[in-house]
C-alpha cells in the first residue's frame, strides 16, 4: 500500500473516532432574571411628552415649594436630570438621593398627597448629616444596596447632587464597584468651568483610565440624559458594572430644561398648547385635592 493511502485510511480514523468538543457557553440566565428583565424604553412620540409632562410636575412642586417655605428644601432646575434618569428606573430599583428626595418619589410613583406630606414633614433627613457629606451619602448608601441587587436585574441609582468635594470619592467608589460588576449609576451635577479646571492646558493628565464609563451630558437636556442613562442602566441590568454620568448645569440666566424640552416637541411637532393645558390643569387639581390634607402648608 501508498503511503499517500496510508495517510488518508489513518485520517479517516482518527476523524472518526475524535469527537467534537461541546462549544463554551456562558450559563443562560435564570428564571428570576429573565422575568425581571425591562425591554429598552422606545424614545417615541409617547416617552418625549411623558418626559415633558414629569419635568412639568416637577416645576409646579418646586413652586409650592417655595410659595410655602416647605421644611424639606427642593433645588429648581433639575427637573431634566430627575426626570431622563428615572425614566428607566423600576419600582423594585433602589434610588438615594443627596438633594431632591421629594421629586424623586414623585417622578416614582407616590401619590401626590403622600409626596406633599414628605415635603412639608418636619423631620430631618438625609440632608442633614455632617458627616460624610450628602453626595458621598448617597453613593454609600447605593453601593451597600448593589451588593443584594447582584444577578437580579435591579439597579441601585444615585442623585449625588452638586458636590465639587465628593467627585474624586465617588470616582473612586465607582471603581471599587467596577472591579465587582456593582449594579449602580451615579449621577453627579457639574459645570463647564470645573470640567475645565480639571484638564489644564500643557499639563499631561497621569489619572488612568476609569474602569467603569464616564459620560458628561447637558444637564437641562432631558432627550440627552434619557439616552445617556438607557445604556447605564441596561449595562448594571445585566451585571456589567457602574457608571458615572456628570451632568452638566446651565448657568445664571440660561434657558430651563422645560423650555429647551417645549422648543424640542415644537421642532418635532408634537406641541399643542391644549395638551399643556391640560396636564397642567390635571396635576394642579390633584395637588389642590391633596393640599387641605397635609398638616402645615399654606394654602396657596
């Protein structure tokens, strides 16, 4: 016999008994996971008013707010920053919030009573610790919750608020969390000049690169924080870690999230001021509803 047909009888055989190995595959979710998963938000004609209507509601909070010295201070102006994240945010989420705790539960579901009865509650809140400050508080208190939310789908957020002092804590926080997948996205509030004053020009910047995503977004643009956080929260959905979202507030004088966000649904054609109107007149209603009931504001 050849020993070319040597060759072939012999890798005739050896195919014939070699089996094939079984291919690597990473183990499917469980059960738990997928029946708690949450299909991406479609940022359709419905979600923009909806984002519209949530930062209205907003508004006309921190106008009562103001109009009656409510104990529990709320900050005006972050209405687009509110309402783009929590727009991806379940009820099973966890959420800590530095400043803004009342809106937060508004923009979470709580009835309108129950939300003016924690704005005009007297008793003291996160806010009123010394120590560590309240931006730190609140990433501490996300990061503790993140460890339980592992491998179920849920996410802990957290609302640092405008807090120049806490960034490089948090920033290192977010990096102990990334070297665990923690589920969290922490927002923080910032300006073009301190972003500036971060990198000099001539300097080279020796910090290495974050192990976890940083992204910097207007902060009076609610389309832009709606997009920025649909990845955030979908990467901690399914345990691939934090992210840092800095957003970036508008100046004295500028334009508010509400009319950037009316002049966008004009561009799109999706304005009417009927609808306005009408939710506005539906949330004041609800609000007059709730108001006799709540010991101590001044009724407007």
């Amino acid at each position: 016999m050849s020993r070319k047909k040597k060759n072939n009888i012999k890798s005739r055989k050896s195919g014939a008994t070699k089996k094939p190995r079984p291919a690597q595959t990473a183990p499917p979710p469980t059960a738990e996971v997928q029946a708690k998963a949450v299909a991406a938000a479609v940022l359709d004609e419905q979600k923009l008013q909806h984002l519209y209507s949530s930062m209205l509601k907003c508004q006309m909070l921190c106008r009562i707010a103001q109009e009656s010295s409510a104990p529990q201070p709320v900050v005006a102006g972050r209405e687009a920053v509110l309402a783009g994240a929590l727009a991806h945010s379940r009820r099973d989420d966890y959420v800590a919030s530095a400043q803004n705790a009342v809106l937060t539960n508004l923009l979470r579901g709580d009835e309108p009573a129950l939300v003016l009865a924690q704005l005009f509650s007297h008793h003291g809140g996160e806010n009123e610790q010394p120590q560590p400050t309240s931006g730190q508080l609140a990433l501490i208190k996300a990061m503790g919750a993140a460890r339980d939310l592992q491998g179920s789908a849920r996410v802990a957020l957290a609302f640092c608020g405008a807090d120049p002092a806490a960034l490089s804590f948090q920033k290192e926080a977010l990096a102990l969390a990334a070297k665990h997948k923690a589920p969290v996205v922490c927002l923080i509030e910032t300006t073009i000049s301190a972003i500036d004053a971060e990198i000099q020009p001539g300097k080279k910047r020796k910090r290495p690169e974050p192990e976890f995503p940083a992204i910097v977004v207007d902060g009076s643009d609610v389309v832009a924080i709606f997009r920025v956080m649909q990845e955030a929260v979908r990467r901690a959905r399914h345990g691939q870690g934090p992210s840092l979202i800095e957003c970036v507030m508008p100046g004295e004088g500028a334009a508010d999230p509400l009319g950037f966000m009316e002049q966008y649904l004009r561009r799109k054609n999706l304005w009417s001021d009927e609808w306005h109107r009408r939710i506005a007149d539906e949330f004041a209603a609800q609000l007059d509803r709730a108001l006799p009931l709540v010991p101590g504001p001044a009724v407007r």
